[in-house]
C-alpha cells in the first residue's frame, strides 16, 4: 500500500476509534487544532508517564516543574522569540494563499530527489541483480542533471536562510518556476517575515493591558525557575529540570495531522552543567534519548539521527532524532547543546545575577545547557505509525490491529464472556471488579467473540480474557495474545500477575538502562 494512503487510513482510524478529532469539529474545525478522544487521551497519558518516569525516576539529578502558559512578556524579548521567531511567508496574488517561502523551496528540491529516486528504481529493475546505483548516480545523464540542479538550488538555499536574505529566497521561487498549487501561477508577492507566536491581553482595560505571549516553547519556564529550583531543591550542578506542558504556534503550513500544529505539548528538560563539560553530557543525553525511542519496539530501523550542519549561534552542538512517518523521515525530537545563552539573556534582561557557586571549584559560573526538547503529539503520532498493521488471516478474514506497545496502550485488557447466559456474564463481572484497581479494563457482551475481539485490536488492546463454560468448572480463562492471536488457558488467581508483569511502564525503563 502506498505510504500516502496508509497515513490517510492512520488518520481515519483515530477518528473512528476514539483516538484523535478534529477539533470544534461539528463549527467545520479549526485549523491545525486537534483534540484527543477516550483512547488516545490514554495513550497521550501513557506517554507523557513512560517520559516523566524515565527523565525523573532514572536520573535522580532531574527533577520535575509545571510553570504557567503566561510569562512576563520581556521573557520572550530575552529568549529572542520577538525578533527572530519567524517564518518566511510569500503570497500567491492570484489565489490569495500564504506559503512558506522556505517551504515551497524544499518541497522544490524534494520533487527534484523524488525523479532521481524514480530514475534509479526504473534502472535498478531494467539490470536486475548486476545493478551497480552509485555507478548509476554518478554516470547517467539524465541523473546527473538533476542532481547539479538540485546541488545549485540548494546551495543557494542555505546561502540564503543562512543570511536572511528574503529577497533572494523570492528570487529561487521565481527562477526555479515554482507555482501555486491552487492557482497555478506565478505571480508572486516580496517575502516577509512572520512572527509565530500567538498575543493576548492581559488586564481589565485596552488601556492599562499588557500584551503576553502564549508561550511557544515551555523551555524558558525552566530558564526562570533555575535559581528557584536549585536553592529550594539544593541542586547541584549537573542537575536537570524536566516540564511538560502545552505550546502554542501560529504556524503556517500546517499540515500532516498532528505532526505540525497550532497547539500541542512538549517534554522538555533542561540539564545544567559546567561549562567546558557540555559536549561529554550533549552525547550523553543524545544517546540516552535514542534509547527512550527505541524502548518503545517500533523497530530500530525507524530511528535516525540528524546532525545539524548549521547551529544557531548560541549552539555548539545540535541533533534531532527522527521516526520514519509515512511520510518519510521527520524530527520527532531535538537535543541541543545552547551554551551559556538563555541564563546569560535572562541575567541581562532582568538585571539579577543567575550563576550557580561550585562548591568543589570554589567558584561562581554561569551553568551551560543541554536541552533535550520532544512534542508529545509527534511520540503519538511515531507509535501510531509504527503500531497500523492491516493483516490477512489464515480463515479469509482480514483485521485492522495497533500493535501497541503493551505498556502504553490505552487499555490494557478485554473481559469477555463468550455468551451472556448460563452466568458467564456475572463471573466475567466479577473478574473485572477483581482487575479494574490496577488496570484499564473493558467489559463487552455484544456481537460475537470474533468481532468483539477485531475491536479491541482496533484499539490495540494487548490481552482479552475469555470467560467460557470451564471457567464455572475450574476458574481458569483464556488470555488472547493480540498481536500472536495465541490463547493460554490459565487459572483467574493469576490474571493480576501475569498482566502486570506485561503491561507496567517499568519494562520499558528497564529497557533504557539495560
Ligand atoms: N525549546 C526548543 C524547541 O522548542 P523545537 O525544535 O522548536 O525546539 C521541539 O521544538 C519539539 O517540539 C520538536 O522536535 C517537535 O517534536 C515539537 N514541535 C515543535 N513544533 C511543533 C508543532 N507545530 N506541532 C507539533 N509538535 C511540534
């Protein structure tokens, strides 16, 4: 199946199964504004649980904060969000639609690797196993057409992001006779910059308010609260703080689900150090976070690093881990190392002294960071991906089942009885008053097993217990393994032992640290 049809079904079935709505949906929705229905505001917890847990139970040097969506608005002065948290826009005269400049040139140059990729298939099946590709790439000539463009376009690209220059990122646009999609034309306005943070006012009268930010990160929440944590919490350097939170962008391609939104969360922590030791904690923490990813079993093969060539002028270190969407390879998480730079800013700004006194060094400094920094929304959407699985069974019939991992699927377990009479269902009953403590259970009578059990694999499920006629006999069930399809039968005393060894998030923890 087409990857471009998978995600289309990926998205259907959030909404079908509870997992993921549009939001204001019956206003015809929002743009970019998603809410989180009955499964997947479990998963959604699940994952921000397995985050919490692994950032503030495995390092007993990270604690956690919950700062306020509101900040003093000179923050964001501070942090360089006024001046230079922008997109570039341009605008289809004819249509009236806002792109990214930015944007329009990427996908430009991805169209550009996508005619190379169809070249070196359409070779690669013409000479079968003797096909040599990185001879092809380097010889054929329609290949190597392609390529020299795309290499020109592209270093022209960079050059411009690089200094600014919006004018010549209008000047790509038009020498590369991209069109709007919508009007098919290329009459084109300058390109501006826009800034993506969303502003409100704060207090009673247009006159004496205050015009805020909702924050568009939760990192400065940490950056302000550094002196607060470390005196209160006597924290010594290293140390981090973790938050969760939401974060607001007006973007403007938003597109691709929940991958790119207006509102969503992200997992953030920062971990202060001493300066000249931020390489030594940056690989640390770069390879302690693939190891978060990979825990999850939605296969290595996922996962890749993207070391960042150009770095902000604070960074000196920068990578983003990325999951193989059905979309192709996209960030899911960025880890940094940002200097000095925010708690200098925060220093200058608002005039009190930010520094940390090393007792072992007997001298004051200002901490250097590492930022590990993770939106929820794209965990979410990396799981389901990985998780879709459409599978022909061996009796004709097909099934739909989120191989989810069992730790963090949004319920945990079916009890089902195989029919409602002869006391099947009071036992199945009582089998769920005896699980519902320690676990998220469903109960359901209705519809064959077949069909109960195609619903619970829908919502990923791991484990459903059958209750049947031998279970009146002996007290035993049956537990249907989801993704085997494989039943045990084993005694009811036992059900709270076996699951819980399967469904805790301390299996995925011990993963990281093994
Ligand atoms: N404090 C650093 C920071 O915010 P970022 O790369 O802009 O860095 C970090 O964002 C993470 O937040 C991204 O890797 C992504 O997972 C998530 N994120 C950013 N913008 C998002 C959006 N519009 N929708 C969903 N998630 C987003």
């Amino acid at each position: 199946m087409a990857q471009e049809d998978v995600f289309k079904k990926i998205i259907s079935h959030c909404k079908e199964y509870g997992f993921v709505f549009p939001s204001s949906e019956i206003y015809d929705g929002l743009g970019a504004v998603y809410d989180y229905g009955q499964c997947g505001v479990e998963l959604k917890n699940n994952i921000k649980r397995y985050w919490w847990d692994a950032m503030t139970l495995l390092n007993e040097n990270v604690v956690g904060i919950d700062s306020a969506i509101f900040m003093h608005p000179t923050i964001w002065k501070a942090s360089g969000h006024v001046d230079a948290f922008n997109d570039p826009l341009i605008d289809n005269k004819d249509s009236k639609k806002r792109y990214r400049a930015d944007v329009l040139i990427e996908e430009h140059l991805a169209g550009i690797d996508d005619k190379i990729a169809r070249e070196v298939e359409k070779a690669s099946r013409r000479f079968g196993a003797s096909f040599d590709e990185e001879q092809f790439r380097t010889t054929n000539p329609r290949v190597m057409e392609y390529q020299a463009k795309r290499d020109e376009v592209h270093s022209r690209f960079a050059k411009a992001l690089n200094d600014n220059n919006l004018e010549e990122l209008r000047q790509i646009i038009i020498d590369t006779e991209i069109v709007c999609p919508v009007s098919g034309t290329r009459n084109w306005t300058e390109v501006r910059q826009f800034n993506l943070m969303f502003s409100t006012e704060m207090g009673s009268t247009a006159d004496g308010s205050t015009r805020i930010y909702l924050r568009p990160e939760t990192a400065q929440g940490i950056f302000v609260n550094f002196l607060n944590v470390q005196k209160s919490g006597r924290m010594k350097v290293p140390f981090g703080i973790a938050q969760i939170g939401k974060a607001f962008r007006n973007e403007i391609v938003a597109r691709q689900f929940i991958f790119r939104m207006r509102e969503f969360e992200q997992m953030e922590m920062q971990f202060f150090v001493r300066p000249g030791e931020e390489i030594e904690w940056f690989r640390k923490w770069k390879d302690a976070r693939l190891r978060w990813h990979k825990a999850m079993g939605l296969g290595d093969a996922k996962y890749r690093y993207h070391d960042h060539d150009k770095l902000a002028h604070y960074a000196n270190a920068a990578t983003d881990i990325e999951f193989e969407m059905p979309f192709g390879f996209k960030e899911v998480e960025g880890i940094h190392s940002r200097t000095d730079f925010d708690l200098s800013q925060h220093e200058k700004y608002s005039g009190k002294k930010i520094q940390y006194f090393d007792t072992e060094l007997g001298q004051s400094y200002t901490p250097y960071v590492i930022e590990t920094s993770i939106g929820v929304d794209r965990v979410f959407l990396s799981i389901l991906s990985g998780a879709y699985s459409e599978e022909q069974l061996e009796n004709g019939e097909s099934r739909v089942v989120l191989k989810l991992p069992a730790e963090l699927a949004p319920v945990k377990l079916a009890v089902l009885p195989l029919v409602k009479k002869d006391g099947l269902a009071e036992k199945a009953e009582e089998i769920m008053n005896m699980l519902r403590f320690d676990f998220r259970c469903r109960y359901d009578e209705k519809d064959s097993i077949g069909k109960r059990y195609r619903r619970q694999d829908a919502i990923g499920t791991p484990y459903c217990i059958t209750v049947d006629h031998e279970t009146l006999q002996n007290d035993t069930v049956t537990i249907r393994h989801r993704d085997s399809m494989a039943q045990e039968r084993v005694p009811v005393t036992e059900l709270n032992s076996i699951i819980s060894e399967k469904v805790n998030i301390k299996n995925l923890l011990k993963k990281i640290i093994n």
